[in-house]
C-alpha cells in the first residue's frame, strides 16, 4: 500500500490466495456474521433492540409480516451469537426481555455505517440493475419518499 492510499480498508488490504477456496470463504468470519445479520430478520431486530430493550411480544407487533416462529429463530441466533440478552423475569406467566449485549451493541457502528452507505448508493444501484436489465425490485430510499 503506498503512502497516498493510507485509508484503503483492512478487508481490501487483507491478502487472499488465488483461487479463494471454498472452503475458506465459508469459514471465514466475515462472510458468516453477514450471512447472519443479512437474512430477512436480524437486522431490523437489531435495530429496535438498539433504542431500548423490548419483550417478544411487543417485538413481535413492531415487525409487520414476522411470525412468532421466524421471530423466535431469529432471537434465538442472535443470542447464540451473543449479540442479545434473554432475560426472564419470575412473573406467572413467566415474562422475557430482549436486550442488547456490549458485543450486539459493538456491531451498531458498523451496521449503522452499511446502512448509510446503501441509502447514500441506493439510486446508482437502482439504476446500475435496470441498466444490466437485472429484474431486482428497485431499491426504496426511505430519504427520497
């Protein structure tokens, strides 16, 4: 790296050998935290676990579409990741909160910085796809709406 590149990030500065196996691509820590945080759920939970610790059910009602199920599997990976913090209350019904771990609440800057950078690039990559003719739905600014 010279001297005038001194900001390249550490994921492009990382050596990789050629060809990059297979193997080691899907050991490797990265692709799993993304596969994990990038499915449908875990983000947008993490998200409103970030303003404040919430139960399920109220979770459950500030998801539209999630199902209980869906809901409890993704709490469940989260917490297995130590990203979120179960806790249960001795009440009858027993009742359970969701919060935030020190780990899940280390992980906000830089989904935050993903977030910003996909809103800032959403109408080039909107417009990238419909000229390569990509049928991808069209990427929703929710700054532009």
């Amino acid at each position: 790296m010279s001297d005038t590149h001194t900001d390249v990030p550490s994921l492009v500065s990382a050596p990789l050998p050629s060809p990059v196996p297979a193997g080691e691509y899907g050991q490797c820590p990265v692709t799993d935290m993304l596969r994990h945080v990038g499915d449908k759920w875990p983000m947008l939970v993490i998200t409103l676990l970030a303003r404040r610790p919430h139960r399920f059910n109220e979770l459950h009602r500030e998801i539209e579409g999630i199902s209980q199920r869906m809901l409890t599997r993704t709490l469940r990976g989260l917490e297995t990741d130590g990203l979120v913090d179960r806790e249960v209350f001795p009440t009858v019904p027993p009742s359970v909160q969701y919060s935030l771990t020190p780990l899940g609440l280390s992980l906000l800057k830089p989904l935050s910085a993903l977030a910003d950078w996909a809103v800032e690039h959403a109408e080039e990559i909107t417009a990238a796809r419909a000229a390569s003719g990509d049928d991808q739905p069209a990427i929703q600014n929710p700054l532009t709406q």
